[in-house]
C-alpha cells in the first residue's frame, strides 16, 4: 500500500490515551488505529498503512499522522495514573 496520510488533523500522543499509545524505550512507536484498534507501527510520522474489516479496503485510519510530543517518562507517568484511575482509560 503507498504510504500517504489520510487528510484528518495530526494526533498528540499527549493527548491520547495512554494504553492506546507505546512509546517504551528502544522499541518503535507503536499506536492503536482510533478506527479499527489494530496496532500499527509509525512511518514517517503516520500510522502504517493497513486493511479495514472487510480485508481489502484500506482502513480509513491508516496513514493517521500522529505527533509523538512526550518523553517516554511522559508517557509512562500517564499511563501508570491510567492504571489505578479507570476513568482515563
């Protein structure tokens, strides 16, 4: 599949919520599609390309540019809070 972003406004991994996020030390960034929920790899800045549902469209998350604007510690401090309070899950 080419590698092209999707039209939709760039994602803050800040903003996202932190179980849907990887930014763990010496391992690539890794993000859940916000359409599908499979976890794709960045590219470039864009999730990597992939199929929707049905197997042959491409699912319209792919290529979703995401800004990764937080420290792995960031990162980790969310996602740990995320852990004992359900609500920001």
């Amino acid at each position: 599949m080419n590698m092209r972003h999707n039209r939709r406004p760039p994602l803050r991994t800040s903003r996202m919520v932190p179980s849907r996020v990887s930014l763990r030390r010496g391992e690539p960034v890794q993000v859940a599609c916000a359409v599908c929920g499979r976890w794709r790899l960045l590219e470039r800045g864009m999730l990597r390309p992939h199929r929707a549902d049905d197997g042959r469209t491409r699912c319209p998350g792919s290529g979703q540019r995401i800004t990764v604007d937080e420290q792995p510690e960031q990162w980790l401090a969310r996602l740990r809070l995320a852990e004992r309070n359900p609500s920001m899950r």
